[in-house]
C-alpha cells in the first residue's frame, strides 16, 4: 500500500502521518516513511535547493517543477519501488499532487507540462492520498509558530488560496483515491476520520 498526505502548510500532516505510522506498527506493517521533495541523500539535497531562499537568483517556476521531478524520480527508483517490491508499506508526506497544487495552480504553469512530466517519469500513484484542508489562515499561524520561513512558506496568502483550490481541484477529479480530513478539527478526530479509510484486508 502507498499513501501519500497533502495540504498546505501547518495542516497538521506530519501529526496525522506519525498516528498513523504507530498505529500500522502496531499491526506488525513494515512500514517505509519518508517525504517529498526528498527522501534519499540526492533528493534531500535537491530539496534544500528548492526550499532555501536564495536573494541572488530567483528560481524560474520551470526550474522549480524540474527540480521537484528530478527529487522524485529518484526517490521512486530508491525507495519508494524497492519498499512496496518488498510489500511494505509506504508512507509519503507530499507527492504528485503537490506539483499540480503548487506548481499548476499556485505558480500558474501549464498543466500539461506536468502530464508530460508524470507520464515519463512516474511509475505509480499511491493507492490512497489524504488531503488535510484547512483555510489558510490557520495553517499559516502553525507553519510561523515553527519558526524562519522557507522560500515556499514566504509566499503570499493569495498564493496559497491558488494551492488550496488546486487540491480541491484534484479531490473532485479522483475521489476514490483522495480523501479530504477536515484539517480544523483536533488531532483524534482528524487520525479517526483517517482511519475509516484504511483497508488492509
Ligand atoms: P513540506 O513543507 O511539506 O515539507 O514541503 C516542502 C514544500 O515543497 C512545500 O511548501 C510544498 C512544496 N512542494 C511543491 O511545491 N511541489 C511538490 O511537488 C512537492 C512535493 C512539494
């Protein structure tokens, strides 16, 4: 099984992803959690790129979505298809779906440029994608109490509302794979809302 978390910053992701890693460990799952960008030594290092604010330079929006790709492939061929070879479980804070929230419908960028992109380079799509939604506000509080900001984490509001209705985008398109957790709620009742949907028999 593959289950990828979205949403917009300070959502609560990595809370709802750490409940259910301890609850899956529970039941004896081999369980791989890792994150994009990122998740291998290469792609953690493309994901400092990405993140870091550089005042020299701006990251051109074609650059940013290549270098999300480049991230992902090899992060597909290291660890995400070797782990589910193996039958275990993974678990991935963000995949596709951010680059079309962020890289489409935030930045502004052609969504066929981005079909292009995964129908070359991306051999699967998780089985099962929570979305944590939230209005922005409230995320953007939490994302600031954690302290500096990253280059994404920089951007205006208006930026984020883009983002937003680009994961509602998506939950219309394919509800039997996104499930959408109210993000407002406290943390027990977004990981029970999460759990009526894993199946493992
Ligand atoms: P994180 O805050 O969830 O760790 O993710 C890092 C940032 O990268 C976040 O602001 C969203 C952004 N991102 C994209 O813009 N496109 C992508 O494809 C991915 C995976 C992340």
């Amino acid at each position: 099984m593959f289950i990828s978390f979205e949403g917009t910053e300070g959502v609560g992701k990595t809370t709802l992803i750490q409940r259910i890693y301890a609850y899956l460990e529970q039941q004896n799952h081999q369980i791989v959690l890792t994150r994009e960008p990122g998740g291998t030594v290469m792609a953690e290092q493309i994901r400092s790129l990405l993140l870091s604010v550089n005042h020299q330079e701006q990251m051109s929006h074609d650059t940013e979505l290549l270098l999300m790709y480049a991230a992902r492939a090899q992060h597909l061929a290291q660890v995400i298809e070797p782990a589910l070879r193996q039958g275990q479980t993974v678990l991935c804070d963000r995949f596709t779906d951010a680059s079309f929230a962020y890289q489409c419908a935030g930045r502004g960028l052609n969504p066929e440029k981005l079909a292009l992109l995964n129908e070359s380079f991306v051999s699967r799509m998780p089985h099962l994608t929570f979305w944590l939604d939230a209005p922005i506000e409230i995320g953007m509080n939490r994302a600031r109490e954690r302290g500096a900001l990253d280059r994404f984490e920089q951007e205006k509001l208006s930026f984020f509302e883009k983002v937003r209705l680009g994961y509602e985008t998506l939950w219309q398109k394919h509800p039997e794979r996104i499930k959408r957790l109210d993000a407002t709620q406290i943390p027990d009742q977004v990981f029970s809302e999460a759990l009526q949907y894993l199946n493992f028999n």
